[in-house]
C-alpha cells in the first residue's frame, strides 16, 4: 500500500514505532483520554457520518450488486460475513462485511494448528490461505468494508475511528481497554492510511490511543481525504 502520513501534534508520550517493539506501550500512550474534543465536534461528526452514509449507500447499491453477484459465482456461499465487535462503551454488535473468505474460515483455521498460532499472535496472517479469489480483491481494494455504511448510519461505528475489533481482543488492550471504549470504532483511520500493514499489534493500538488523543474535525478530514486517495489508488477509479 502506499506509504500515506498525517500529521498529528507531538506529545512527549510518542516515540517511533521501532521503539514500540522494543519497549512496549507502557509508559508512552495515557491511559486516559488527553484532550476531550467539545461537544460541536461530536455533533458533526454524528452528521457527517449520517449525511456520508446515506450518500454512499445510494451511489454504491450498483457496486454492492456487482459485488454479492460475484462473491456467489466464486463459491457459490453467503454474501455477507456478519463480525462480531465491541464497540463504544463496551455494546456488543455485528458489523457488515462482504465475504472474502471461504465459509468454513474458522473450522479451517482449527484444523491448522501452526496457522492458529500466528494468526493468534497478530490477529491477521500475512498469506491467509482461506481468502478467496474474489475476496483478495475486495480486500486490496477495501471494497469489503462497504457495507460497514450500515453501521454507521445505525450509530454502532463512524467513518473515522480506532479500527474494529472483537471482544476477545479487548484483553490485549490491558490498562487502555478502557480508553479504547470511549468511542465508536470506525471503518478507517490512522492505520489504514499508514501504510504499514504488516505493523504489530502494539504498535496498531499505539495508533488507535494516537487518533483518540488527537482527534478533530480537521484530523478526520485529513483521513477521510487521504482514504479516499488509498481507494481510488488500488481500484484505479
């Protein structure tokens, strides 16, 4: 992916993402919320991400056609994989994905022991062997995440955020769990703009506190902008 930045304020708490391996989070990220944006920010953020929403789901249906038509003619399987997420303030919810994997993803996964490891290690493998054909160019793409718009209108996630996770990934979050529930989860933000995909799961939450100390109409400006760069990159729009 290219290798896009945004520039954030500096605090004294950030160090570079070698020394995150080195040393871990400890003692670099608050585990409080450093600066609370006012209430006019969250006002039109909820907006936007209603307003952009609806917007996006009218213009896409044609691409969420051609999208579930493709993923049945692959494999014939369910068009939707449907997440389970723990969102803001600790509510559970399941957020909309196309399929990019084969049905039997996690019976499969349980059968690999070495594969269960690593992907228990970062939560994602590097070569996934399950993703289909179809499903490794939504997800170069980040098509997948399209129907997430649904989410958004309902008020589960927003279109800036810390990215998504499980519930059962909330415990690597240690002492900033807690940070990390402050808000809605959103279909993009600082990591998948940064370029680094293949960054370790440290170094991913040190990204989502990033994002939630610093947050701003402008910062979300600023990724909503340089996602939609990231987008028409990889489809050749």
């Amino acid at each position: 992916m290219e290798q896009i930045t945004v520039t954030l304020p500096k605090r004294n708490e950030e160090v570079s993402a070698s020394s995150a391996n080195k040393v871990g989070l400890q003692g670099m990220v608050s585990t409080s919320i450093i600066r609370e944006p006012s209430m006019i920010y969250h006002v039109l953020k909820r907006l936007i991400d209603i307003s952009l929403s609806i917007l996006g789901i009218l213009l896409l249906i044609p691409v969420f056609l051609i999208i579930a038509v493709s993923i049945k003619l692959d494999d014939g399987g369910p068009i939707l994989h449907f997440r389970e997420i723990i969102g803001q303030h600790g509510r559970r919810f399941f957020a909309l994905k196309f399929r990019t994997m084969r049905s039997d993803a996690d019976e499969y996964l349980a059968k690999h022991p070495e594969l269960m490891r690593k992907y228990q290690q970062n939560m994602k493998l590097e070569h996934d062997p399950r993703i289909t054909k179809i499903g490794r160019f939504l997800r170069k793409t980040s098509l997948d995440e399209l129907p997430q718009l649904y989410n958004v209108l309902v008020g589960q996630m927003s279109l800036v955020g810390p990215r998504i996770i499980h519930p059962s990934e909330l415990p690597r979050y240690g002492e900033w769990a807690q940070k990390r529930l402050s808000v809605r989860p959103g279909i993009t933000g600082l990591w998948q703009i940064s370029g680094r995909q293949h960054i370790s799961y440290d170094e991913r939450i040190q990204l989502d506190m990033r994002y939630i100390d610093n947050r701003s109409c402008t910062v979300d400006l600023t990724i909503l902008l340089k996602t939609l760069k990231v987008f028409i990159v990889h489809t050749g729009a």
